[in-house]
C-alpha cells in the first residue's frame, strides 16, 4: 500500500488553457461548450521516482472521471499503464482539484493532490495481462485494467476493470477490501469452458470481448445499487455468433451490500448506418463487424436511481494509433437512458442475432450532447478516447457544469513484437521513437484534454447527488433531536 501526496497549488506548468465560450452550437440540446483544458503529455505524476519514465510516473488520466462534490475534489483512473498490457504498470488513481468559475463554468488550475496505489495484501496491482504476470492466462491474480470508479458514501472506492470482467471495493488509500461477484454469463471462456483472460476471438467462445470488459462504473444515488457496462457485446451474442456484429452491450446491476448481480440490462450502441451517414462519401465507412467493435461505451454516471448519462463513442480521432486519427470520425456522443421498462436479460442469451428477443426491451436513450459536432464547430482537434465523465460543480445560475476528459493511452504505441513507442505529434505531423527517449522539437507527446460544458437543472432532469455517510457530530446532533433512527435504517454499506 503506498499513498503519495502533493499539496502546491496551481502547477501552471502542467495546464494550458484556452477559453472557446461557444452559446450557439449544434448540439442536440442547449448543452454548450465553455472551454477546454490542455495537459500535456510529459506531466508527471507522484510516484517517487527520478525523471519521467512512461510506465513509472507518467501522468494518466481520465480512463475515468469522478467530482466528489462532498469534498470538492476530483478522482481520475488511468487504465493499465502504457504498452497495452505488456510493459509493468502499478496501477493508480489520481486525486486532483479544479478550480470552476461559478459564474460561466470555465475550468483551470489543475492541481494534482495525490496519486494512490491500488494494493491487495502489501502487493500492488499490475496493468500486466494475467499470461505475463502470472504465467497463465486463466488466473487473474493482480492483473487490473481499472477504467471506471466511484466513491461509496463512507468513501470507499469502487473500481471496474475491464481484464475479468471485474468489480472491487478499495479503501480510500487504495488497500483491496471485496470482489464483486461476477456473472458467469461474462466471463471470457474457451469451447472447453477454461477461463481465458487475455486472447480474443477465436480462442474464446464466450463471454465478454478481449478488451471489452467493464469500461463504465456508477453508483446510484442512494448507494444501494452499483452499475457498471460492457465496453462492447459480448463475443458470443449477435448474428453468427459474432459480438463485433452486434450493438447490444450488457449494462449489469449490482447489490452493494452483498456484491451480487441482481439484473442485466441491455443498452443498445448506435447503428452503423446512421454513423456512416455522417461521414462524408462512403470509402471510410465503418462495417458490419466493427459495430460491435469500433463503437462502444467509454463511461457512465447516475443522475439517479433509474437515469443515467451514457458516454458513447468511436475509435477514431488524435490518439495513438496513427491509422485512426487519419479517419474521420463518426461518434462522440453523450447519451441519457432510463431503465423504466427494460428487460432484465440475465438469464437470456443474445447469441445468434442482432435483435432482441420478443418481449424484450433496452433501455431507453435519447441523445444529450453531440460532443464531435461541438468540437467540429469551434474549429478543435477531436481526441479519439473521450472516456471519462462526470457531473461537475452546480453553477450559480442553477445549471451544472459537465466535465468529459480524455485518455491519451499515455502517448504510447507498440511497434514490432512488444515494443513500445512514444507518439510525438503536433497534431499534423507524427513520429514515432523509443519509449522515453524524448521527442523532436514542435512535437510533443500527445496531450490529455478536459472539457468543460455547461447544462442546466432542466436538461439534467431529475440529477440526485449521491449520498454520504454523516459525521459522528451529525450523527450526535440528529440523535438529540430524534432523528437518528433514519441513518440507522439505510442500507448497511
């Protein structure tokens, strides 16, 4: 266990800010852009170590995004490190502050507080996939690609990984309390039914995707209920058995108190045909096996018990495959479901179709924020990992400020076999050179963006802050007055 803390204000040096005020936006709704946020890619976290090394101290953010508004701080994920599982990574969550204007919503001043080492017994977790750090690719043991997070109301941490697919509890310095209990249904597995946490298709037969796991992670607003959603379908469900073909992704409810699987939902991603229908002519169309491959979910968070906001997007944009940011990109999106009327589909299957069974029904979605076409009308760069989001600070005129950050994979590619590379780039021009060994003049690695939107109290709907555990003076002052009982009767954390 390892707690790393930093208490300077500013750190001017890690931000650049350029403030992009944009009322009138195409946006589906009167959601608008208020400025953006520029980290750059060298930044360092606070592990403590000597000069900047990408799989050490490297700062990564935003794999997941979380405003503790009870305390005015800010919780950031950063998946598995760079090198796509291959190189060691010690995985962390990021504490940091943000200053929000409370006036326009216009965000600045990143400070970075703490970086936190997610640890089980004295060992750290490792973004290393299960075949290399355990020798087996059936046992989990340590591996962790941690990409959603929430806070309970006694502030413990939740984390989702995508390499079980998995839900731990944390205490709040990052020391491992539970596992959830995964749905059989999710595991990955081969025809012989072993389990098989690292290849994909082809070796597995069911289960979620190869990197497809459990990407977003929410909490109701009364604690009792944990979220959390597959990237993308499962391998086994859709036509031909082929998950790549399908758009139905598995949003999966948890009991917090007893760390069961109570239900399974389905969220259905957009339709291939209305993306290609952005995209100009037809040559960079997406096909029908990247449905339910290139377009998936990158985040979710509770407006209350049944609402949630959805982020969906694309795999295209500035990032570090070069091959993807030279397409045009189709999605990036923000969606608002509610699970009135859905269909609890535990115990059905979906393999062999792209529909859904009569008498089943998703959740229903409506779009909320086109983050793509807003970015597109002020004239920015489109980031191809949009996945972290949170409902931010409320605003002094009612509305609330929503925040979107970006995963830059820590400006990290693979080249040949297993070897790693850093992205250098200026947005235009791309070189590729040896992981740490510094990049040209002009081309920085690549940057983490946050976004700051605005959204008022009307667009969010019915938004329920999530609860938090009273302190022990509370506690005493609603016992003189009679009123203890109600704490004692919420559900036991």
């Amino acid at each position: 266990m390892l707690q790393l803390k930093h208490c300077v204000s500013g750190l001017g040096y890690l931000v650049a800010s350029a403030l992009l005020f944009a009322g009138n936006t195409n946006s589906a709704s009167a959601v608008s852009l208020v400025n953006t946020l520029t980290i750059p890619g060298a930044s360092k976290d606070l592990f403590p170590t000597s000069g900047n090394s990408a799989n050490v101290n490297r700062l990564g953010l935003f794999s997941a995004l979380y405003y503790d508004r009870h305390q005015n701080v800010y919780y950031s994920l950063a998946d598995r490190g760079p090198g796509s599982g291959v190189i060691p990574y010690q995985t962390r969550v990021q504490k940091f502050t943000l200053d929000v204007n409370p006036t326009t919503g216009a965000i600045g001043n990143f400070n970075l507080l703490e970086t936190i080492l997610l640890t089980k017994d004295g060992s750290s977790f490792n973004g290393l996939n299960p075949r290399l750090l355990n020798g087996n690719a059936g046992t989990l043991g340590l591996s962790l690609d941690p990409e959603g997070f929430a806070i309970a109301a006694n502030g413990n941490f939740y984390v989702s990984d995508e390499y079980g697919p998995s839900v731990y509890e944390f205490s709040p310095n990052g020391s491992f309390i539970r596992a959830f209990q995964t749905p059989n249904n999710l595991l990955p597995r081969e025809s012989s039914g072993n389990l098989n946490y690292v290849d994909g298709r082809g070796t597995i037969t069911s289960g979620r995707q190869d990197n497809r796991g459990f990407e977003g992670l929410t909490l109701s607003s009364d604690g009792t209920k944990l979220f959390t959603l597959l990237q993308d379908p499962l391998v086994n469900e859709g036509a031909s058995n082929d998950g790549r073909r399908s758009r139905n992704l598995r949003l999966v409810e948890f009991d917090t108190a007893t760390g069961q699987s109570t239900a399974q939902y389905i969220y259905q991603v957009e339709d291939l045909a209305d993306i290609n229908n952005r995209i100009p002519g037809t040559a960079n169309d997406f096909s029908a096996t990247q449905q339910g491959r290139n377009i998936g979910i990158s985040a979710i968070t509770a407006l209350n018990n049944n609402e949630f906001l959805v982020l969906e997007r694309d795999n295209r944009g500035l990032g570090e495959e070069a091959q993807t940011s030279a397409l045009p990109v189709g999605s990036k999106r923000v969606y608002k479901i509610n699970l009135a009327g859905a269909t609890n589909v535990s115990g059905i299957s979906l393999a062999g179709t792209n529909s859904l069974p009569s008498g089943v029904t998703a959740v229903n979605k409506s779009l909320f924020l086109d983050i793509a076409d807003i970015l597109k009308t002020t004239g920015q760069i489109i980031p191809e990992k949009m996945e972290g989001l949170a409902i931010g600070p409320q605003l002094a005129d009612g509305s609330y400020a929503i925040l979107i950050g970006t995963d830059n994979d820590f400006s990290v590619t693979s080249g040949q076999g297993d070897q790693q590379l850093d992205v250098c780039t200026n947005g235009t021009t791309r070189t590729l050179v040896p992981i740490d060994s510094g990049c040209p003049a002009g081309q920085p690695l690549i940057p983490t963006y946050l976004y700051s939107f605005k959204a008022s109290s009307a667009e969010l709907g019915n938004f329920v802050p999530p609860q938090k555990v009273p302190e022990p003076t509370a506690i005493a002052g609603l016992a003189l007055l009679g009123l203890s009982g109600f704490w004692l009767k919420r559900p036991k954390r």
